[in-house]
C-alpha cells in the first residue's frame, strides 16, 4: 500500500491552530527542523487525547481505540491507519470539530513523522507510543466504566507524567539532538524535564476542574487540599523555570529558549489568577499578548 499524502505546510498549521491554545503560538517560534517535529508531536499527542477524552464513548470503546493508535506510531502505517481514523471520527469521541479533523487526518500526519529524519522520527514515535500506552493503562485501572477518579497525590503526579511529563522527556531528546552545544547541560535538563511538562499540566488541571468534572473526571483527588495541589504546582514552575534558564545558559538556540519560555510564564500568570479567584479563571489577553511579545523579543538579534 502507498503512503497517505503529507497534509501541507498551511494544513497542519491550521490542525494547530484548531486543537492548540498556547502551544499554537509557541511552536512557530522554534525554528526548523524542530518546529517541524514537536509541530508533528504535538498533534500525535492530541490525537491520543482525544481518544482519551472520549466521554461519550464507553471505557472498552477508549481502551481499544488507544491500543490499536499504540500499534499506529510506527513506521509505514499511514495507510493502514485510514479505516481507524474514519472509524474514530464517525464514532464522534468530541464535539470539537478542529479535534475530529485531525482524527481524520491521521493517515497524512503519520506520513508527515515518516518523512522526518530517521532519529527524529524514532523520537516522536517511540515518546508518543509511550503516552498512548499510558493512557490506556490509567483508564484500565480506573475502573467504574473507565471514570477517572485519582485518590492520590502520587496518582495525580503518575497521570501528569504520562501525558505532559513524557513530553518534556521528548523536548529535551529533541532540543539535545538538533543542538549539540547543549551536550554539557544535558544532565542539568533532564534533571527538570519531568517538572517542566508536569508544571503546564498541573496548572491545567486545576484551571479545568470543574469542566472535567462535568466530562467524568475527577484529577484532583478529593482528599488532598487544593492547597496541597497549588504548592505543587508553584514548586514545579520553579523546576520549569531552571528547566528553561538551562537552555539559555547554554547558548540553546533563542527559538528552543521562546518556545519553553512562553508556556511557561502563561503558566505562572495562570496559577496567579488560579489562586486569586479560582476554578476556570483566565489569563487576561493584554497579558497573554505581552507574555508572547517577551518571546518574540528572544527572536532578536542582539
């Protein structure tokens, strides 16, 4: 069988823009060929969310979706994947039409990770297969018709790895690879790579809370104090920050410094507003705008 065709630049770029908020405007900042990569991955991930995050669909129906895109993120399945994709899109797992989009444009986004260079490629498929498997793990053990309900703080930090911390895992193998100045602080960054991802999740999780418990998530566990969470949280956004000034120490490219910087002060802005008024609080735009123009700024000769 043939490959299915790569989707275009203006394609994916619009795949990004539908299913990303921060992550859409971090991204182009890279510069190629790892814009191209976490572009890819990122998308990779998503797919495995939305498969995830099926709350329409019954815990069996999740589970064997997950497993079988486990068994897609690999070489030379892009063709083999189109009866999955059209199978999960009509089966409707989210309301989101920029996520069931991208669920039907499986075939080509595997394609697109073919055509990377072959490490790269090994990268994002072996790191995005980890997270699919994990997730199907966390539904498995979730019992009560695969409702997730953690009762731990441990709990909470082993889902926030397998879905964000795997990704820092990811950035750091990538940005190491494509930077080879970065070899003597590699140590230094894997050091906080795990707190990185962790700190964007935590920090999404208690911002979305009362919308995951309206979709049969509970992910912050009802005997832990919020506090406890927040502590958590503001601990790891320090990691995260040395995670970053890390990578700018070490003369890292300025695109791999915006693009890590960006999500991180949206994420220290939001765990501000978090703690001021709560659940669903939201970053104000003109701070946004001005988070994203110190990022830009990074982009600048000297």
């Amino acid at each position: 069988m043939s490959a299915a065709p790569i989707p275009s630049d203006a394609r994916l770029a619009e795949l990004l823009q539908q299913t990303s908020r921060t992550f859409a405007l971090a991204i182009p900042l890279l510069a190629e060929p790892s814009r191209r990569a976490v572009e890819l991955a990122y998308l990779a991930f998503r797919v495995a969310d939305t498969l995830e995050d099926a709350a329409a669909w019954t815990q069996r129906a999740r589970l064997e979706a997950l497993d079988e895109l486990a068994l897609l993120l690999r070489p030379g399945q892009s063709e083999a994947s189109r009866a999955a994709a059209s199978r999960w899109a009509a089966a409707l797992p989210s309301e989101h039409a920029g996520y069931l989009a991208l669920l039907r444009e499986l075939p080509g986004l595997l394609s697109a990770i073919d055509a990377l260079a072959p490490p790269i490629r090994a990268l994002v498929y072996d790191h995005a297969a980890r997270t699919t498997r994990g997730m199907a793990q966390i539904q498995r053990d979730s019992g009560d018709g695969g409702r997730i309900a953690l009762r731990t703080l441990a709990a909470l930090q082993h889902y926030c790895y397998v879905v964000a911390g795997i990704v820092g895992e990811l950035l750091t193998e990538l940005f190491l690879l494509e930077a080879p100045q970065l070899s003597d602080a590699a140590a230094a960054l894997r050091a906080n790579q795990l707190q990185f991802g962790e700190a964007l999740q935590l920090v999404n999780v208690l911002k979305d809370q009362q919308v995951d418990l309206e979709e049969g998530r509970s992910l912050i566990p009802a005997a832990v104090p919020r506090a406890q969470v927040l502590a958590l949280a503001r601990g790891d956004l320090l990691q995260a920050r040395r995670y970053v000034e890390t990578l700018r120490e070490a003369l890292a490219p300025a695109g791999m410094v915006a693009f890590t910087q960006l999500p991180l002060e949206l994420a220290e802005l939001a765990l501000r507003e978090l703690e001021l008024r709560g659940p669903g609080a939201k970053v104000p735009r003109p701070a946004v705008e001005a988070a994203f123009a110190r990022a830009l700024a990074l982009l600048q000769p000297a």
